[in-house]
C-alpha cells in the first residue's frame, strides 16, 4: 500500500491494524527497568492514600510524580 492510499483510508476513518505489521512495533524512550527503592511506613502510608483518593496504583502515583520532578529540573536548567 502507498502512502497516500494508506493516508486516505486513515483519514476516511478505516481500521489501519490489519495493514500494520506490529511484531517489531515498540515506543521509543519507554524501555522498562526495573528498580528496587526501600521507602520508610509513613512514606508508604501516604502513597497509598493519596493513590486510593486519585483512584490510582502505587507505582502509578510514585512515576507520575518523579516524572514531574525531573521535567521541572530539567526546565529549571
């Protein structure tokens, strides 16, 4: 398929999955690497409030907020 058929057919709302080969597919700067952190009770203690109050994991809160931090450390450079 062309580009521009592949343009079209996008844009006129078609399922494009069946014309992707996806086995190789990946997102770019998303590597996962596992780490192990040791956090003081009261640490985990307020992690899991403020997870359970935003309906959210653990691990989701504690990554959504070092992501913040080290993208305002970076705009403070």
């Amino acid at each position: 398929m062309k580009a521009k058929q592949f343009e079209a057919d996008f844009d006129n709302g078609q399922d494009m999955l069946e014309v992707l080969d996806l086995s190789k597919a990946h997102r770019p700067l998303q590597k996962q690497r596992r780490v192990n952190v040791d956090f003081p009770d009261w640490m985990v203690e307020s992690l899991d409030r403020e997870a359970s109050r935003l309906g959210v994991t653990r691990q989701s809160i504690i990554k959504v907020w070092l992501a913040e931090r080290l993208a305002q450390t970076a705009s403070n450079k």
